[in-house]
C-alpha cells in the first residue's frame, strides 16, 4: 500500500503564547497601589507604563496594572487637591 505524496505544507502562525510570569504586572499593581498616597504623577504613570509594557509582552495580569495605576493616579490626584485645600483653605 502507497500513500499519496503530499507536498510540504507550512504550518499555519500559531498566535502568540501568553507569557506565564506576571512581573511586570504585578510590579505595576504595586506602583498603582503607592500612588494612592504617595506621588500619583510619577508613581502612576510608571505603573502605567508598566502595564503596557507587560501587555504587549502578553502577560496576564497586564490589564489589571493599568486599571490599577490609573485609578491608583486619578485617586491619589484628587486626594492631594483635597488635601491641599484642606491644609491651605484655598
């Protein structure tokens, strides 16, 4: 018995795998965190940064970073405008 003769297909992409470590994620979690109460502009915007760059490297937890670092600026933004006034009266 002959088998018919198949010539050499390329295998169709494979999407991309996502990436089993979180670093990046969960080091942009933590930076949202911080920027609660303490310098939202830079630590905000560094866990954002974070977030992106994990989520391009597909990283589960990417998204989460961000939605954290985000909140994590604009809270912490709001939290020093109310401070602020409430120390200085303005």
């Amino acid at each position: 018995m002959s088998y018919p003769n198949y010539p050499n297909q390329p295998y169709p992409p494979q999407p991309p795998q996502p990436n089993p470590s979180n670093t990046l994620s969960i080091v942009g979690i933590v930076l949202g965190c911080v920027a609660f109460l303490f310098c939202p502009p830079l630590f905000g915007i560094a866990g954002i940064v974070c977030g992106v760059i994990a989520n391009s490297k597909g990283e589960r937890l990417a998204k989460t970073a961000i939605g954290v670092s985000a909140a994590g600026l604009i809270v912490g933004v709001i939290l020093g405008i109310v401070a602020f006034q409430g120390v200085y009266g303005v």
